[in-house]
C-alpha cells in the first residue's frame, strides 16, 4: 500500500494519517479493525475549537464511544452529549463533570431521566409535551432546551424527520415546559449530517432565527442556542479545514443571534472520522453470469459490521488497496452477511483494481465515525468491529 495515505482537505494535502497507515501495513489482523489515533482527535478538537469560539464543544459520545478518545477530550476540557445512561455514566466514570454533560436524546426513558438528574446533569432536550412531562417529574427545575425541525437542509444526509417539533409548535413548548415548573432556555437544531460547506448552513440558520425572536417577542428569555452537529469529515470531496468552517458557521450564528450567553455544538464526525481507518479483507471477487457488466466485490465487513452508514449510500468511504497501481474498473462492493441488504455501493459503482483477489488488504478511510458504535453484536455470528487506539 500507499507509504502515506494523505487527506485533501480543502485542496490542502495532509499527512496525519501516516501513524494509522503505517500501524495497519505493519499488523495482522484476524477481523476488520478499526485503528484510531487518538493524537488526530486532540488536532480536531483543538482546530474546531479554534474556530468555535465562544461556542462550547459538546462531543456527540454517539459517534465514537471509545474510553480513549473520551479521555483526551475529558483532557481538552470538552463537554458532551450523551444519548443514553450508559454514554452518561461512561463519561463520568472517566471524570467528566455532570455539568459538562447534556442528555440531547429527545426520546428518553423516564428512569434514564431521573437517573441523569440525581447525578447531577441540569440540561435535557424535548421536542413533545409527554417528554417535558416526563422531565418535569424526573428532573424537576431542570432547564431544557427545545429541538426544532429544520427543513433546508443540504447535507448529504439531512435529519429532518425523527427529532424536532415543527416551528409553530415551538413556542406553545415554551410555555407548557414554564407550566410544569422546568426553565426553558433556548433551541437546538441539526443542520444535517455531514454538511460540507459552512455556507449551507444560511437557511437553516435564518428559520431558527425566526423562531428565536417570535419567542423574544412573546416575553420568552433566551440565553442557549444549541447548533448540534453537521461539521464535515473528508469523504473524497474536497472540505474547509475544520478551523475555517467552524469560525465561518460562528460567524453566520452571531448576525444572526447576536451575542447569545450560551452556544453549544455537538460535532461528532468532523471530530472522529478522520482519526480512524479499517482494516479489511476481500473474501471474494465474482460476476453473477458470463456477461455479467460489473464484478461483485465481497469484503469482511458490511452494513452490520461497522459500515450502517453505507445506507442508501449517503456515506461514501474511500479504499485503498495493495493494487492500486493496476488498471481500475467499477464494481459493486457488498458485505460478508447473508442478508440480501448487505450490499454497500450498488446505484454508484466504485472503482477498484481489476486484478483485486480473495485475501488482497483493503484500508477503509476515515471510519473512525459511527462504524464501531453502529456495529452489531454478532449479526451472522460475525463478531463486533475489533477497535484498536494508538
């Protein structure tokens, strides 16, 4: 393989990958592994804070839940945001502050709820009234934040459907939250996942704004804005270095909003999909008949092994092979399971050496997002990702 394998980040070419390159050519490995380095995510954090601000980094702990990455942000003074009791206990067990953490699920258990309250945690996201209900009695005098549908988005996989309350409901959760004796604070929304230039972010920002001041206007005191997440990860198009882009979001964030006491935004991929690769095996090369158009390429790894983010194709990794000096030709890659919907690229082929065999290496980049987190326990007896941090 590659003696360095190189990110283009906005047309910039970076070498901080060669530790994982190196350790993964030097290693056997018995299942698909993924390798992360923790000194990469310790560069993110420090090259989006930068661009941040203000703004207080809230990791999503969803998008890679490993001890060590949570240590070095723990170290950097991050805050979190935790989807579950377990990402919740997990980060105070490693010494986070439970004022450093918010429960950003919208869809949480009432127990789960308590829990977080008695150990200390004073902020929740609601987007229905039976959730405010619920955290009114679980976590009385908590403060909560509201998430809002946002309907622009021009990520390449917007969030639009499961979480939020639509604008006009917005305000009637203000209310009902002040009701039940919780202190509403502010808003949250997601721009979409994986959003690649901080210029997609306008629309989205100007309807959030617009609710925003109605609820000013009706006498609601805001003092949180909640950006979430949406900060970019290289997938092969060419992205702001995460610096640029995060200052250019704040920047957008503060004319609209103005100097808002408290922003928090949760990147969880442009934070850790850059500090892991996977390393890989193809198990077979075959064509479904004699004239069959294009090969089918099966690897150990599929959608339930790590890679669920293949779906509908919306996440397009990048492979690197010992063979990429040989001709190239399409193909549709598929994974190991018998599962007719473990296929990964169909609709958009991907090109891989023509001479690929059985047994031939394959290096998956930047996986260090949502691969180890989303793979399953044994789906097919095929055992859960390896993790390996350097």
């Amino acid at each position: 393989m590659n003696a360095i394998v190189t990110d283009i980040v906005g047309g910039a070419v970076a070498d901080h990958t060669r530790n994982i390159n190196a350790f993964i050519r030097a290693t056997h490995f018995d299942h698909p592994t993924l390798v992360l380095d923790r000194s990469i995510v310790a560069e993110q954090y420090d090259a989006l804070k930068l661009g941040l601000g203000r703004a207080n980094i809230h990791y999503a702990v969803k998008a890679n839940p490993a001890r060590e990455i949570l240590e070095v942000l723990i170290a950097k003074g991050s805050h979190f945001d935790a989807a579950s009791r377990g990402e919740i206990e997990l980060c105070l067990s490693l010494g986070a502050a439970p004022s450093d953490i918010s429960f950003g699920n919208t869809v949480k258990r009432a127990s789960d709820i308590a829990f977080a309250h008695q150990a200390g945690l004073t902020i929740f996201a609601a987007d229905a009234e039976e959730e405010l209900e619920k955290i009114a009695e679980n976590a009385p005098d908590a403060e909560v934040y509201i998430r809002l549908i946002v309907d622009a988005s021009e990520a390449d996989w917007p969030l639009t459907r499961k979480f939020g309350c639509a604008r006009d409901k917005a305000l009637g959760l203000l209310a009902y939250a002040t009701n039940l004796g919780l202190r509403p604070v502010g808003f949250s929304f997601h721009v979409g996942s994986q959003t690649r230039r901080a210029e997609m972010w306008r629309t989205t920002l100007d309807q959030v704004a617009d609710v925003w001041r109605a609820a000013q206007n009706a006498g609601y005191v805001l003092d949180l804005l909640n950006i979430g997440g949406g900060f970019p990860a290289f997938y092969g198009e060419a992205i702001q270095h995460p610096t640029a882009y995060a200052a250019e979001v704040m920047a957008q964030v503060t004319a609209r909003f103005g100097d808002v006491a408290r922003i928090m935004a949760e990147p969880g991929r442009g934070m850790v999909a850059e500090a892991g690769m996977i390393a890989a095996e193809v198990l077979l090369v075959s064509r479904k008949s004699d004239n069959d158009m294009h090969r089918w390429v099966y690897l150990d790894i599929g959608k339930f092994s790590g890679l669920a983010e293949t779906m509908d194709e919306a996440i397009r990794y990048q492979f690197v092979t010992d063979r990429d000096h040989e001709d190239m030709g399409p193909c549709i890659l598929a994974g190991p399971s018998c599962d007719s919907a473990d296929v990964l690229y169909e609709k958009k082929l991907i090109g891989l050496p023509l001479g690929l065999r059985s047994g031939d290496k394959v290096i998956i980049r930047n996986c260090g997002a949502y691969t180890s987190s989303y793979s399953s326990v044994g789906f097919n007896g095929f055992p859960p990702l390896d993790v390996v941090v350097i």
